[in-house]
C-alpha cells in the first residue's frame, strides 16, 4: 500500500516537473520574441539621412 501510494505521488511530481519546464521554456520564448519586437521601438534615426 505504501509503495503504491509513492509511486503515485512521484508520477505527480514529475507529472509537474514537465509542466513547470514547458511553462518556463514558453516563458524565456516569449521574451525574447517580445525583446526581438522591441528593438524597433528604440530606433533613433539619424538626422543626416533624412535630409535626402
């Protein structure tokens, strides 16, 4: 009985353990996507080439 009790509660534990990793591993894809974008945003232009 206690086996199997352990046994379920370690399935759970790793059952979790994935779902943490896939949580960060989405997490740290969407920042640097989002960083990606960003860089758009702190563009400063050059007044020389906007004289042409």
């Amino acid at each position: 009985m206690c086996k199997k009790v352990l046994k379920i509660v370690g399935i759970i534990a790793a059952v979790a353990a994935v779902a943490a990793g896939v949580f960060f591993a989405v997490k740290k894809i969407k920042e640097k996507k989002a960083a990606e974008a960003g860089d758009e945003e702190n563009y400063v232009s050059c007044s020389c080439c906007e004289a042409e």
